[in-house]
C-alpha cells in the first residue's frame, strides 16, 4: 500500500524535474543566442545593408576616379587603394548610420559598376538612346520607345531592371566611372571604346622615328664603333655574304614605320620571336601573323635578304643595344 501512495509522489517529483530541466535549455539557448549577435563581426550581408548618402557616393567616386591609375584598367582595385577610400569618407560620414569600413566600400563599388554595366548594355543596344541629362528618354507612354524600354527593364534573366531608374534621367557618375573601367595609359588617362586614342597613337610611329638615319654613322644610337660593327656584320644562317647595313643600296621604301614590323608566333618554344619585313624572311617559317603591334626584337642572324637588300629603316635606333647583347651571346 505504501508503494501505490509513493508512486504519484514520484511521478510528480520526475515531471517537475523534466520541466526544470527544459526551462533550463531554453535559457541557455537564449543566452548563446544574444553572446553570438553582440560578439558576430561584420560580414557581407550587414555590409550590403548599409546605407549610403549621395555625398558618400560622390565622394567616392571621386576618390577612385582619381586613382584610377593604381586600378587593373577594368574597374579594379587592390585593398589598399580601398583602405585609402574608407578614410577619405570619413568626414561624409552621415551621424546614426554605419561607420564605412573596405567591406562595406568594396560592396558599394561592386554595385556601383553593376549600375554602369547596364547603362552600358543599353547604350550598346542598336537604336537605343541615352545621353547624361535625359537618359533613356522614354517620355511617350505607349510608343514604341518604352515597349524597347520595358521588353530590356523586364527582362528578370538579364538582370537590366536598374535601368527603370534612369529611364528620364542620366547618372552623373556615368562618365567618370566609365573613365574608371576603360583605362588605357599607365597614366591614367581613359581610351574609350570607338574612340582613337591620338596621344597613344603619335607616340607608335613619332615622325623623328620614321625620318632617322640608321647604321654605323648615325650619332643617335649610343653605340660605340664595335659595338654597332658587330652588329652590321653578325651573318644570316642562309645568307653568308655579310655586309654592313649602312652600305646597302637603299631601296624605294626605305623608311618604314615600326609598326611594319609584324611579331610571328612559332609553335616551338626555342624559337624567338622574329620580326616580319617585306625584305625579309626568317627562319623557320615564312608566314607572317596579322599585323597586331610592334615586338621590340630583332636578331640578325635570324634573317636573310629575299627579294633584293636589306632595308637599314629595319633596325631602329633603340632595338641596338638588344642586338648587341643577343649577338655576344
């Protein structure tokens, strides 16, 4: 009898255990909980989250804009130029809202170029619109304009609809971020797409380059008297009756522009590069790859006269001391 009056004793006595021990877990789940938010460092998601004023995008904009020179020439830029980004925001730092760190920076230019690509995409679209001050300039509802408009906004798989933003409006940092994305010159200075670049382009073939004299009596090259002999003289695998450069007879197009000087690619590594001329032909191959740039190299002893004299304009003044040192070698 005793055993059947200690049995609910027991049962009551196991519950309230089982309820003590639950309420227990609870808290300290709680508590992990709230150590975890109060100890979480920032990470992308609060990153993307912060908001930026229109100072703040100004401001950088500028700043990368004014070191573009230290970007990869397609919009990118190492952590320090980004360190550097987050102090200059300091003083635009807008009271109550997040303190700018390089995450937060570098998301921010991440969507900043995501913004220039698609202004970009639509500009590069045939008969599409878009200009600084009005945008897209879509202003007649129900023309054809805005069915483009709208067929290239809606478009959930391309990703375009940032579009919508400046269907009557340009973006004012459209310029400088395309000069940004599209540099050119280690200077900094932009080449935009379809636009020749005249600076770069004078600087290829300078007419002083062009109109030099070349060979043993030419004061330019810095060279002394054995040095350019050696190279004048230095024989051709196929044509073994040396002579000096200077002493060819010079043809009708004696002055060529460096860019006539075309690189071949040979398929066997051990093969330098060699210059293509119209007088000329190398060794193994005489195919010529497609005008494309100048490849500063030229071995004499790689070449033989084809179709008459070997034109001195070849040899420019500055590809000297490189034939001197290949020749000794």
């Amino acid at each position: 009898m005793s055993n059947l009056q200690a049995d609910p004793y027991l049962r009551r006595a196991d519950i309230r255990r089982r309820q003590l021990r639950q309420q227990l877990l609870t808290i300290s789940t709680q508590l992990r909980a709230v150590s975890y938010t109060m100890t979480r460092p920032v990470d992308d998601d609060s990153a993307a989250q912060a908001r930026w004023s229109p100072e703040e995008i100004t401001a950088l904009v500028d700043y990368l804009h004014a070191h573009r020179s230290e970007g990869n020439g397609a919009g990118g830029f190492k952590s320090a130029t980004f360190t550097g980004a987050v102090k200059h925001l300091e003083p635009f730092h807008v009271a109550g809202s997040k303190v700018k760190d390089v995450k937060s920076v570098k998301y921010k230019w991440g969507a900043l170029k995501a913004i220039l690509a698609i202004i970009n995409r639509w500009r590069n679209t045939s008969g599409n619109h878009y200009d600084d001050i009005n945008g897209a300039k879509v202003s007649v509802a129900g023309g054809s304009a805005e069915a483009v408009f709208n067929t290239f906004a809606g478009s959930k798989a391309s990703g375009n609809g940032g579009i919508k933003e400046f269907r009557n409006k340009g973006w004012e940092h459209r310029a400088k971020m395309d000069e940004i994305s599209h540099v050119g010159n280690a200077d900094g200075t932009a080449s935009h797409c379809g636009t020749a670049n005249q600076e770069s382009s004078q600087s290829a073939t300078p007419s002083s380059l062009m109109a030099t004299p070349h060979g043993i009596n030419n004061p330019n090259t810095g060279l002394s008297q054995a040095d350019q002999e050696t190279i004048c003289y230095t024989p051709s695998p196929i044509y073994h009756h040396p002579r000096p450069i200077y002493q060819l007879p010079t043809p009708l197009h004696d002055l060529y522009p460096p860019l006539h000087l075309i690189p071949i690619r040979h398929k066997k590594r051990n093969v330098p590069h060699l210059p293509c001329h119209p007088g000329i032909s190398q060794v193994p191959t005489r195919h010529c790859s497609p005008p494309t740039h100048l490849y500063p190299l030229l071995l004499p002893q790689h070449l033989s006269i084809r179709d008459g004299p070997l034109p001195r304009s070849v040899v420019e003044p500055q590809f000297l001391p490189m034939l001197v040192q290949s020749s000794r070698a």
